[in-house]
C-alpha cells in the first residue's frame, strides 16, 4: 500500500493521494466555494465520495477561473462556452 500522508482533520491514513475520503467530500461548502445550486452540489458531493486522489476530484469551478471565453453554441435553454481554465491546481494542506 502505497503511504499518501495523514489527513490533517482526522489523523486518519489519507485514502488517496492528498485525499482523505471522511473529510474531502463536501469540503468545498465548508469553505463556501459553492456552485449556489443545492442539486449540483449535491451532485458534486456524491461523485467526490468516490474519490480516490485529490488530482481525480470532481469540483466546481468558478467562471473567473477562465480566460478567452466564447459562447460556441446556443439553443433552448442554455448557452454553451469554451474557455481556457488557468487554475488547475490549489495548495493542500497535506
Ligand atoms: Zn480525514
């Protein structure tokens, strides 16, 4: 097994790389980096329980964190945007 630190909340064995799998899920609406709709968060906190890695986490991703955005398609109820994301990757505590 291969050793991925301690999580700094628990002191537990982190589960993955940088990822502690008891205190990472849903760790974003604690720090209020929330995407405002309580279904696709619901939705984010789901899938991050399946995480394994820090590096596989599925997150939401504010529209500022983009550059050079362009509305490529639209029709019925949405608008659909491509865009360079600049923010890849955040500091960890661990
Ligand atoms: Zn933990």
């Amino acid at each position: 097994m291969v050793n991925c630190g301690v999580c700094s909340d628990c002191k537990e064995a982190n589960t993955g790389y940088a990822w502690c799998n008891k205190c990472d899920p849903g760790r974003f609406k604690k720090e209020g980096i929330t995407s405002g709709n309580d279904e696709l968060d619901k939705l984010i906190c789901e899938r991050q329980q399946q995480t394994l890695h820090f590096y596989d986490n599925f997150e939401w991703i504010t529209y500022d964190k983009f550059s050079e955005v362009e509305t490529i398609g639209e029709g019925g109820f949405s608008i659909i945007y491509s865009g360079f994301l600049f923010w890849i990757i955040h500091e960890r505590r661990n």
